[in-house]
C-alpha cells in the first residue's frame, strides 16, 4: 500500500510503500467490522429505561363506574394502560446490552477498517509529530496542510508534552496510540495521520494478533 509521508513540518511530501500493510480480499471482514462496531456502540448504552406496567403503577383497583347504563365503554380499573397516568404495555426495562466480542475479531475488525480507510485514501504518513512550543496556532498550521476539513486523527507511540498541550485545544483533532487504536476510532474520523514509528507499531499489533 503506497501513502503520501509528510516531513515534520508538512512543508513537503513524498511517496511511501508500506508493504505489511493489511490487505484483504473481497468482503473478508466487513462481517466482524460490523459487529465489532455495534458491539462497542451496545456496550456504551446503559439499559437504564423503564416503565411501569398496569401492574407497578400508583392508583385504586376500584371500578370507576358502573359497568352499564353511562354511553360509555366498561371499564375495570384506572390503571389501565388506556387511561391517563396509567400502565405502559411493552414498554421498556432495564436490560443488559453489553456484547462480548473475541480478540480474534476484534484484530480482523482493525484490520479490515485500516485496510478500508486506507484504500479510500484517508490515511496519510508524516515522519514525526513535533512542536518547539505549546502554540495550538503552529501545531494547526500543520494540520491544515495536510487535512485542511474534517475531523483528524494523529497515531504516535509518544506525543511530545508541547504537541498534547497544543492539538488539545483543536476541537476536531483527535489523538490516540497504536496500542488502543481500535477499528471504530478508525471509522470515526474524516482523516487519519499516523508517524512512522506509530505504523511500525501498529502493523506489528495487528500482525501480533492474526493466529
């Protein structure tokens, strides 16, 4: 897989050949991405919603009003789920919805969604994230050179103190390093740019995780 590599300061470009990069074949994948994806997005949902049944609410069991005689339809209680302040029928309950997911998937989650960003051209090489100051205004400079719109997301091993002290404050930046990375952080943002020592790294956890 070839990549653009930007210097330090993304004043220039050259072409880079990233031959371990993964590479699938056909739809080999796409399956656990998906799974992958909706299992992290259940596990943030709480499972917190309630109702209360017919049976759960506040009221009297007494009957309203005769069962003849008033024009109206009968009725048997004020907690039915037809009267205001009444019962929810199917309504939900707390619940669990948190998924497991093996590692094994997981690293072909990862694997498919790099190979996918990559192949639509949203990832881009630089030699190494630096900053001789805490300036945001530098640090976006750079940014901007190479993804002027859209939301960026820098992989390094180790940011620098200056570089996390400046990126922070760029509302559509995001960091993160090869060890965490996972396949929806990928899919999460417009534009990946990864140093060349975060690729080592990364292709080696992913190639760490193929058996």
């Amino acid at each position: 897989m070839k990549f653009k590599l930007y210097t330090p300061d993304a004043s220039a470009s050259s072409d880079k050949e990233v031959s371990e990069w993964p590479e699938l074949e056909g739809d080999k994948g796409i399956q656990a991405l998906r799974q992958y994806v909706l299992a992290v997005r259940n596990n943030k949902r709480q499972g917190t919603a309630s109702t209360k049944t017919k049976a759960e609410v506040s009221g009297t069991g007494k009957k309203p009003f005769r069962q003849k005689g008033t024009g109206g339809a009968r009725q048997g209680s004020r907690r039915t789920v037809i009267w205001r302040t009444g019962g929810v029928v199917f309504g939900p309950k707390p619940r669990d919805y948190s998924e497991k997911v093996n590692k094994k998937m997981k690293n072909l989650a990862l694997r498919r969604a790099l190979f996918e960003r990559a192949n639509d051209g949203k990832v881009d090489l630089i030699e190494k994230f630096e900053a001789a100051e805490a300036k945001t205004k530098a640090v976006n400079e750079i940014i901007n050179k190479i993804a002027p719109e859209g939301k960026v997301l820098l992989v390094d091993d180790n940011f620098e103190q200056n570089m996390v002290l400046s990126a922070r404050n760029i509302e559509r930046v995001g960091m993160v390093d090869p060890a965490t990375i996972n396949a929806l952080d990928l899919l999460s943002y417009q534009r990946i740019i990864i140093t060349e020592k975060g690729t080592d790294s990364l292709i080696a956890r992913v190639k760490g995780g193929e058996s």
